[in-house]
C-alpha cells in the first residue's frame, strides 16, 4: 500500500494505524473503497438531525481541542492551516477558526456541504470543500 498523500510505502504501525514515515499522514489499514463510503451516506438531512440536536456538546468538545492543538505549537494559530475532513456540519474547524486557525472542511455528504453553506462563504473551487478562512 502507498501513502494516499505522498505516495510512498514507509510506514509505522500504531494499534492498527499506518502513520508514514515520508509525511506523517496516519490512515487507517484497510481503508474502504469510494463506492462504500458513499453507501453511508443518504441524500436526506434528517440523518444529521442527533449531531445538530447535539452541536453545543459537539461545539465544547471541539473548544478543549483546539486547547490541546495550541498546547503542543509554540507558533501562532494563524500560522498553520487545518482541515477537517470530514467536517460533517463545520462545528471543529468554526471553532478553529475562531482560534486563529486558518481553516477549512471538507466532506463527502452534498448535505453537510448544503449545510456548511447556508451558514457561511463557499470556496469555489471543489464541491466538497464548504468553507473557511484561507
């Protein structure tokens, strides 16, 4: 297997993780194919509807996150990019931008990215990228 960022094959394994060697990336062992990722997804926003009954729990989680991340950085926030992948309804990287992180989220559900949307500026340039601060 080659790393899906750099495309090399040195890797470490950490308790069923593959870290590489070359750029750091951690990524799961067996990693699913696009067509079963998809099979997760349903096209209809009610199955979103507990993570955004739940976004302040969500929303104070992420807060102690951003806490530990600029814990281990002595550089300032606006510095470094983040990007969430998989952002879901953008909560973790609103709130790390809210930090002074340079942030973005990326998922593959068109109605977390419909979401994303409605609440903020759209990068034009992939479908799946919602938004943030470059």
């Amino acid at each position: 297997m080659k790393c899906v960022l750099c495309g090399t094959a040195h890797f470490s394994v950490i308790h069923g993780l593959r870290k590489c060697i070359t750029c750091g990336l951690v990524q799961v062992m067996a990693m699913s194919s696009v067509k079963e990722i998809r099979k997760l997804y349903h096209e209809d926003i009610l199955h979103f509807e507990p993570y955004i009954q739940q976004i302040p729990v969500h929303r104070e989680y992420f807060r102690k996150k951003i806490k530990e991340i600029n814990s281990q950085f002595a550089i300032r926030n606006s510095q470094f990019s983040l990007l969430d992948i998989g952002c879901a309804m953008g909560v973790f990287f609103e709130e790390a931008i809210k930090a002074g992180f340079q942030a973005q989220g990326i998922d593959i559900s068109k109605d977390a990215v419909a979401y994303c949307r409605k609440k903020g500026p759209v990068n034009p340039w992939d479908d799946l990228i919602v938004y943030g601060r470059k």
